[in-house]
C-alpha cells in the first residue's frame, strides 16, 4: 500500500528528472497538480528524504537487485523436478518422432 502512495510522487520524480529539470517539492507539486492529484506534502518530502544523494541509475539497480531475490512461485520445485521434466520431455519426443514415422504408411505426397 504504502509503495502505491508513493508511486505518484516517484512517477512524477522521474518524469521531472527525464525532462532534465531536478526534481522539488514545487515541481513534483505542480506535475500531479497539472493532472488533478490531489498531493500529501508529507509523502512528497518523504519521496525526496528517500531518494536524496542518489541518482535515477542507482535506483534502478537497486531495484533490480531487490526484485532478484523475489521469488517468482515454484522456482525451487521446478528447480528440483527440471531433470525429470527433460526426461519425460525427450521420451514424448521419441513417441512423437515414432508415430510421425507410421502416419504416412510408406508413400510420400509427391511419390
């Protein structure tokens, strides 16, 4: 909840800096105002507190680098099965490549 808050005010931050312009209070202010967000003082000085001394570049590696140790819902367990799972895979394919085989029965299409 909170990241969702504070997603206007960093959309803003980064629209602001892509323009060139260094980011402020005023101006992150003045972008939501532009487009009829109501703004909560608290969280744009909150966004600035946060995001002082740093630049775009090193929040998005440090992003990165926090989105890397999300795990992504099964990742161990595919982990653990992926070698069965390669077997199983290359034995269908054996089947398949078999039953291709016997589909024509001897004569090609341009015999």
């Amino acid at each position: 909840m909170i990241l969702q808050q504070m997603s206007k005010y960093l959309a803003a931050y980064l629209l602001l800096n892509a323009a060139g312009a260094s980011p402020s209070a005023d101006s992150i202010t003045s972008v939501l105002s532009s487009v009829g967000i109501e703004v909560e003082e608290e969280q744009v000085s909150a966004l600035l507190t946060a995001l002082e001394g740093k630049t775009v570049a090193e929040l998005i590696a440090e992003g990165q680098e926090k989105l890397a140790s999300v795990p992504t819902g099964g990742a161990g367990a595919a982990a653990a099965s992926s070698g069965a799972a390669v077997e199983e895979a290359a034995a269908e394919e054996v089947e398949e490549e078999k039953e291709e085989s016997d589909d024509d029965m001897g004569f090609g299409l341009f015999d």
